[in-house]
C-alpha cells in the first residue's frame, strides 16, 4: 500500500513536472519483466538460472531502455509448484507492476499462471513447458507459446522413430499436464504411422527419483519402444535405471523431450544413437555459435532450446513495445503477432492469433563418442523441420481465439 | 485484567479486521484469516484437549478440493460450496478420528500424519483432483447470489464474516462445560475417566468439531486463491499449523491467529528466497520448542498477570 | 509375467531393509528416550549428502564411506542429544517429535539451499556393477548387495540388544532409567550414546540407498512417513517386530506394484487403519 502511495505521487509528480510524451504510455513509467522459473529443481539445469542470464542478456542488449525507460528484470523460484508459481505471478502483478512474465517451465505451472495473468491484462512468454493444450483449448489472449510444444516433439522424434522400425511403444508418463499431454500427441503420431500403444506407466512428478518399479512394468509389456514422456532429471534418471535393470539393449528408450543439458549429464556413451527433436542447437551456424559462446561464458555451459528461446522472446517482446510506443498489452501483442521474428533462434517466423510461434525444428541424433570433435559436440542434425510441418495449423488448434 | 478493557480491547480488534483490506493486499489479509482460523480450529485439540494432531492438512485440503470441485464443476454457490468441503472434511475428521483416538500421544501424532499422507496419494492418484497441476481456475462467484466475490474488498468481508464464525464456534465450544471437560482430559485424563466421563466421546467430538473448521479454513482458502493444490495436503501445511499454534501460543485464545498472522507474513516476505523459508521456519520451531514454550500469547498474559498480582505466581 | 512379480517383489524387499533399519533405530531412540525422532528420515538423507559429498569433493570411495558417514552424522546426532533434546527431559514427549520435525526443516532446507532439489546420482562402485539374469528376473549387483547388507546389520543389531549385556542394559534403561542409574550405570552418557547410534544407523541406510535412489533433499522425508506407519503397524515394543514389519511392508507395497500399481503408495496407511482397527497396540506391540 505505501509502496502504491508513493507510486501514485511519483507518477502524479512526473506527470506535472516533466511530461515525456513517451514515457506516458508506460504504466507506472517502465518496463518490467519477471523470469519465473525452476531455480533449484528438477528442470533448473535446463531453464533455471541460465533461463535468467538469457534474459538479462537481452536487456542489456536491447540497450537497458526502452522508449527512454529503464527495463527492469525480477527472477523468482517457482519450485515447480502450481500454487508457490501462480501466487508470485500475483504479487508480482499486483504489487510488483510487472508487464510480462517469461520462461515458465513446467507446464502445471504455467496451466496456473497463464490465466491469472491474461485477467490482467499482462503477457506470458512460455519457452520452458510444452504442453500442446497451451494454443489449444487453454490458450489465452495474452500468451506466447514461444520455443517448442509437445505437438512438434511427437511429430520430430515419435515418427521418426516409429519409421526407423519402433511400432509398439509403452510409455513411461510425467504424471502431471505436461507428460500426459506428450503421451498423447505420441500415441496419435504412433498409431497413425501404424504402430500401436501397448500402455504406459504413471509415475508421480516432481519427487520420483526411482524409476526401477514402472521400468519392470514397462518391461513386462514386451514393447519395442520405451517412450519417456517427461523431462530434466526424470529423463536421465530413467535412462540411467534402465541400463541397471538390463532392460535397454534389449528395450530402446524414446527420449522424447531431451535437452542439450540432459546429454551432457548422461555422457555420450549412455545417450549416442537417441533421436530427439529441438527447437535449436547452439553449432547450427554462425550466429548460433556466436550467440551461445557469449553464453557459455557467462554460464559454463552451452543453451538449452529454452534458454535461448528466453533470450528471443524477450528480445521480441521489447522490440514490439518500442515499436508499438507502449507497454499495453493489446496493443504490444498486436505488434509481437505483425512482426515476424528474425534472430539466430528463428527465421521468418511468425505467432498465430492462437499464440503459437511456428518456426523450424531439427530432428537431431545423439552423437558416439568417437564423432564428437570438441566439448559440447553432441547432435548431428539428421533434418530440419520446416515450421509450416513441424507445429499444428491455427485450423487444427482448439483455441477459441484462433476460430475467428 | 479488567473486564471492560477485554471487551474494549474485543472490539478494536473486531474494528481492525473490518478494516484491513484498506490498509493491506485482501489477498494476503484473507490468506491470514483462513490460516488463523485452520489454527484456531487446530488449537481446540492441541492446546484444549492434549491432542497432537501432525496430519490435519487433510482436512484443510479435503475441503479445499471439495470446494474447489463444487464451485468449478457443479457451479454451486460459493456459501454451499464452502459448506459441502466443512461437512466432507467433519465426515473425514470423524473417520479419522475413530481410529486415531484408540492410541494416545506419540501414537496418536503419527495416526494422524499416517492418515494424511492417505489423503496426500489420493488426491495425487484420482484423475479429478488434477495431481500435480491442482485444481485451477475455480471462479468466485456470487455470495448469497448477491455479492459478487471477484471485488478483492466483498471476498475479504465474506471471509471475515466466515472466519468470526468459525472462531465464534471454537471459542463457545471451550467455554462450555464441554471444554471444560476437555481441558480436563487434557490435564489428568485418568482421572477425567474415573469422574465417570466418556473420553473417547469427548475426544472424538472435539476431533470432528476440529476437522469441521479445518475444513470451512480450506474452502475459503480455496475460494480466495482460486486454487486447490497439493501443499494444502502435503505434511509441510500440518506442520505450519502446528508452529503457527506454538508460537502464537497453545491453549491461548488469540495466540494461533497471532501465529499464523506472523507466519503467513514471513513466508510472503521471504517467498522470493525459496528455501530459506524451511530453515528458519525450522529455526522458530526449535526456539519455540526449546525456550518459549509458552508462545507469545501466552508469554505476554505471563506478563500481565505478574504485573496485576504484583509478582506473586 | 512371473519376471515382473518377483522383479516387483525385488523391488520391495529392498525398499523393506530400508525400512526395517530404519524402524530399528526408531525403535531404539524412543525405548530409552522416549522421543519419536522426526529428524530419523534427514538423518538417512544427511548419510546419502555425507558419501556423495565424500566422494565428490575428497575422492573417498564407497566402502570408506560406509563407515565414515555414519560415523560423522552420528557426532551430530549426540551434539543435538547434548545441546538441544536433553533440555526436554521430563516434559511430554510430544515437544521431542516437535524439536526434531524442526530440525528436520533446517537440515532439508539447508541441503536444499546448497545443493537444489533434483539430487545427484552417487555412482554404483566398479565392484559392484552389473547384474545377473536369474531367468525369472534380472537381478542388479549392487541392489542384492544393499538387501543383504541391510539385513546382516538389522541381524546384528537385534543380536547385541537381545543377546549382550550392553543390550541388557539398555533394556533394562528402557523399562527403569533410574534403578539403572542408581547401579552405578551412567545413564545420561547412554541417552547420547543411544541417540547418535541411531542417527549413525539412519545414516548408513543413507549411505546404502545412496546409488539406489538418488541423492536429494527430500528423500528422508518421503521415506520417514512410510516409517512411522511401519511404527505403528509393528509397535515399537520389539526390536525382532520392528525388522519382521519393515520388510513385510515392503514386499506388500512390491506386490501392490504387480498388481495395481496406482495403490502401492496408500497400501501401508490403509493397513495401518485396519491394524489399529483390530490391533490398537501395534502387531508386536504392548501398551505403554
């Protein structure tokens, strides 16, 4: 309340003494922006604070300003709680003038977050979950789906690996908004291709760090596939666990959401041969190099598809309110959707009135040991996915606002 | 103490309630009331009846969800909602509470915390609940099909409303000759026995009445934050309510609201800092635990008493 | 199908010797003390810190820290004793359940603070790598090695209780701490000594568990709540009961995982509801 008070005398203040026209159109007379994501769980490495660098160094390149106001950044742990998550984003937006709210990682929160920000009218940038329902029937005004979604994942990796002769799959699900949701684009991919879907494990998520029992249950279905419907720690983990048990020669394991972070703490021994399906891959050209080593020398190791994903959605979002000469969130998300992206993440890509960026995607292969020429020389890109091919059509999507 | 200065002192308090969602964040203030009442509630056993209860997030979360369900899915209104969690969770309390109470003390806390961690897998196993996501989204509504909840203000008001209620009940039910028999139990139960009181009784109704506003502080807090999820059931919730109690003070009228009053406003203050917030709820358990049993109600009314009796005990 | 029973069951049996050793030292706490040591599940994951950090930052291999983990965990185990829960002697019991769910929070937050919430896998040592195929199941080394060990250890430890005049004593400190006293035993010295010994048995399952699970903040407390319904399903009266039930405990919760995997979490709490329905006191347990 006092900090309202002295907000409103401020403004009140600036308002009679020096009017700039431009700072007008700024609520409370700047840009703020919150990174809330996992700072210490399961999916920090692969967001977490490197998701926060990425950020910062997208203030700092934009020039710190925006319409000749400061951009502030705040950064907060969700601890992949729904609750801790949405009562933040609250704070934040009530208390804390926050404009936009990025990264998200993990889809139950994010679900959480999403529609207490799109009732006030702020933006959420979501690069962490991937939760395909996000532009479907939960998609909001307000919100950017920005670097992947569980549609592309299935569609990348499910069908290549159902075409490389894996046609029955048992999953081993994330039993929360997000591996249920990848479980079920996989089992369309899967059974369109003509493989079948012979059942999948639940494991509750975060907190399991076992693996062993839903292994054998996988196990026991006799399928070729083991598809891993989760991610972060899970992910390794159950690769982990798998090889104790004998189950891998035998079984193969269908990572389908595997970071670049995820490989690095496997080592290449354990995850060579494995397909995944990314949003970007830091040695995929110039600019990517270029980009990533500045931020493998700030944070010691290379960028996740979500870390990068941050630093161009924020990128992105900055530039629309300089071009769009407020922060109003209409008038920002207008301007965000006329304008195409084009950086080193993505090319020519543009969001949907659902809120889904559509840009390409590779299909990557693990390398073996031996074909890694340096550190972090991990993925030989087996084919881009042009974005047209990778992401649902706005017709296929169940979001309301994408049926006008 | 004098009693004109209590009734005075009632009544700034009643006008501060009334008043608090000018000075504060409604959501914070309402947050307080429900914890303070879920502490109240849990005070009737603890501090009342000598009865250490570690699982009564249960019945705070049964309710929420409950409610939480009856509001989204089934559009009742908001007063019946809250109603349908209290009744559920007094039904559960009385499950619970039958089996629990055939063991006293240590057995009787880990019954308890036994029995929660029940409630905690099924509300992450059965498909309604939402598992890990929680129950999201669930509206307002209008109370009494008249005042519309979604203005911070009306909530607050509809809270308070509920929660003097709720503390309304607990503190009849002490000062009855029902409580007095609690209290009873609490300090001899061999000898509540052989007055020829039926003990299980008296510590089952004072369970079930505990798990009923337990249950009425989850579905508002359901209402309020407009989310179930599972740190409302998870063994943490029961924990915090237990240091809520023992720092306000057990056994104290005010001290449980005065805990959660200051818990709730540590935990927001230092929400940003993540798991400093464990270590020095921690930190206040031991100092309670070991130095101040009393609590700071109780400490204070120490106080008072010496100075008005002139330092005699 | 036969392979995913006893796979299943495997499984159990080892969450079972967890269990067992853990109960076991529970047991041991409260019938001297009298205090439910909340703080028993961060003990077993303070063993877990102990070996991985021994390993990570001094290069101090698995079997040494089987030994020196305990060992250390076991120091701050009667430091607490000494400083903090002898201050409670003579109140009611619940304040030790209270203090040491404290300390529990500290010990988790402070882990979690240093070392975040997704743990670290401790490596299964070279010595015990690998598994071998049974036919009915395959069997991992390292997890068979973990049963065994566990058991030997709950075995031994009944052996010296039921069966020495060191255990002796303690059982008679149980039933009478003064008459004790007053035969010229130190009874408080053994109060310290009791408790780190079950802090230094709670860390060995630590260390045990350590390349099973992974090593995390939380791990203690997830496993500490299925401890306390073993408690009470088994009564803390024996020390023979509180091994038969952790392990029985286990293989229930193995063969709910066969069956309908979905239960396996609540299997224990409704057991324990029905054992208080029919046996108030606990399976081998007395009123106190």
């Amino acid at each position: 309340m006092h900090r309202f008070a002295l907000a409103l005398v401020a403004a009140g203040l600036a308002a009679g003494a020096a009017p700039a026209p431009a700072a007008e159109k700024l609520s409370d007379g700047k840009v703020k922006l919150g990174v809330l994501t996992d700072m210490t769980g399961y999916y920090a490495d692969l967001a977490g604070p490197g998701s926060v660098l990425a950020a910062r160094m997208a203030v700092e390149d934009f020039g710190g300003k925006v319409l000749g106001k400061p951009v502030e950044l705040v950064s907060a742990d969700h601890q992949l709680k729904a609750d801790v998550a949405s009562n933040i984003a609250r704070k934040w937006i009530d208390e804390g003038q926050v404009d936009a709210i990025v990264d998200l990682v993990s889809s139950s929160t994010a679900g959480a977050v999403m529609p207490v920000a799109a009732e006030k009218k702020r933006i959420t940038l979501l690069s962490g979950p991937g939760t395909t329902a996000f532009t479907g029937e939960k998609c909001t005004r307000y919100n950017v789906h920005y670097t992947y979604n569980n549609w592309a994942l299935a569609n990348g990796t499910g069908r290549e690996v159902v075409k490389q002769g894996g046609d029955s799959w048992f999953f081993l699900t994330a039993d929360y908004i997000f591996g249920k949701s990848l479980e079920e684009d996989t089992t369309k991919v899967v059974k369109a291709a003509g493989g079948k879907v012979l059942g999948a494990a639940r494991y509750p998520s975060p907190g399991t760090t076992d693996f062993s029992s839903y292994l054998l249950q996988a196990q026991g279905s006799g399928a070729k596939i083991i598809g891993l419907a989760n991610a972060g720690a899970d992910t390794v983990n159950s690769i982990r666990q798998a090889e104790e048990f004998g189950i891998t020669p035998k079984q193969s394991l269908a990572g389908l959401l595997v970071f670049i972070t995820d490989v690095h703490s496997l080592g290449l021994e354990a995850a060579k041969g494995m397909y995944l399906t990314t949003a970007f891959y830091w040695d995929l050209n110039d600019e990517t190099r270029k980009w990533s080593r500045r931020f493998f020398q700030k944070h010691g190791k290379m960028p996740t598809m979500v870390q990068a994903g941050v630093y161009s959605s924020v990128m992105h979002y900055l530039k629309a309110v300089q071009a769009a000469g407020t922060d109003d969130a209409d008038a920002v998300m207008a301007k965000m959707r006329e304008t195409p992206v084009n950086d080193f993440f993505a090319k020519n890509a543009r969001i949907g009135p659902d809120g889904l960026l559509r840009h390409d995607m590779y299909l990557a292969r693990v390398k073996a040991p031996k074909d890694s020429k340096q550190p972090w020389d991990y993925y030989q890109i087996v084919k881009t996915i042009p974005a047209a091919e990778a992401f649902p059509s706005v017709e296929a999507q169940a979001c309301p606002l994408a049926k006008r | 103490m004098p009693g004109r200065l209590v009734t005075w002192g009632w009544i700034a308090l009643l006008a501060l309630g009334l008043a608090a969602p000018f000075v504060v964040y409604p959501v914070f203030a309402m947050n307080v009331l429900c914890l303070a009442l879920f502490a109240s509630a849990f005070n009737l056993l603890l501090g009342y009846t000598g009865l250490l209860s570690f699982g009564h997030a249960a019945f705070l979360g049964a309710s929420a969800y409950t409610t939480g369900w009856a509001l989204r899915s089934w559009g009742l209104p908001p007063e019946l909602a809250v109603l349908l969690g209290t009744a559920l969770a007094a039904a559960l309390g009385l499950v619970f509470g039958a089996l629990a109470i055939r063991r006293s003390g240590i057995y009787f806390a880990m019954i308890t915390l036994g029995f929660a961690q029940l409630v905690y897998f099924l509300v992450v196993q059965l498909p309604w609940t939402g598992g890990e996501d929680g129950l999201q989204g669930i509206p307002r509504g209008r109370a009494l099909g008249l005042f519309p909840l979604d203005d911070p203000r009306t909530a607050y008001w509809f809270v308070y409303a509920a929660f003097l209620g709720g503390f309304w009940l607990l503190h009849r039910a002490i000062h009855s000759p029902f409580g007095h028999v609690l209290r009873a139990i609490r300090e001899n139960e061999p000898r509540a026995v052989s007055l020829g009181y039926d003990v299980a009784r008296y510590k089952l109704l004072a369970f079930v009445l505990s798990a009923g506003v337990s249950g009425l502080a989850g579905g508002l807090k359901a209402l309020v934050l407009q989310f179930a999820s599972l740190s409302d059931v998870h063994w943490h919730r029961s924990g915090e309510v237990v240091l809520m109690t023992l720092l306000g003070g057990m056994g104290t009228v005010l001290g449980p609201s005065v805990g959660a009053l200051l818990v709730v406003a540590l935990e927001n203050y230092l929400a940003d800092t993540g798991s400093w917030v464990t270590v020095i709820t921690g930190a206040v358990f031991v100092a309670c635990v070991v130095a101040f049993r009393r609590g700071i109600v109780g400490e204070v009314r120490a106080l008072v008493r010496r100075s008005f009796t002139g330092g005699k005990p | 199908m036969t392979q995913a029973l006893f796979g299943q069951l495997f499984l159990g049996l080892i969450n079972g010797s967890f269990y067992a050793l853990l109960s076991l030292g529970l047991a041991v706490i409260f019938g001297l003390l009298d205090v439910v040591n909340f703080a028993h599940g961060a003990q077993y994951m303070m063993g877990a810190f102990a070996a991985w950090m021994a390993l990570t930052y001094l290069g101090i291999p698995y079997g040494w820290a089987l030994l020196l983990a305990p060992l250390a965990v076991g120091l701050v185990g009667m430091v607490v004793e000494r400083t903090l829960l002898r201050r409670l002697q003579g109140l009611d019991p619940l304040y030790g359940l209270l203090l040491t769910f404290g300390l529990t929070l500290i010990a988790e937050g402070l882990f979690h603070h240093a070392y975040g919430n997704s743990g670290f896998a401790y490596p299964v040592p070279g010595w015990l790598r690998g598994g071998v195929n049974l036919g009915f199941m395959f069997l991992p080394l390292y997890r068979a090695w973990a049963v065994g060990l566990s058991l030997a250890v709950c075995l031994a430890c009944w052996f010296v209780i039921e069966r020495t005049k060191l255990g002796a004593y303690l059982r008679a400190g149980t039933e009478n701490p003064r008459l004790l006293q007053a035969f010229g035993v130190n009874v408080p010295l053994m109060f310290t000594l009791t408790y780190g010994f079950g802090a230094a048995l709670a860390a060995f399952a630590g260390v045990v568990a350590a390349p099973v699970y992974q090593v995390t903040p939380l791990m203690g407390s997830s496993v500490i709540m299925v401890v306390f319904a073993v408690v009470v399903i088994g009564g803390m009266g024996s020390i023979g009961g509180a091994i038969v039930t952790g392990l029985g405990v286990g293989l229930l919760e193995g063969l709910t995982r066969f069956w309908y995997p979905p239960a396996s979490s609540v299997v224990v709490f409704v057991v324990m509801a029905l054992v208080l329905l029919v046996r108030p006191a606990g399976l081998f347990g007395r009123e106190r």
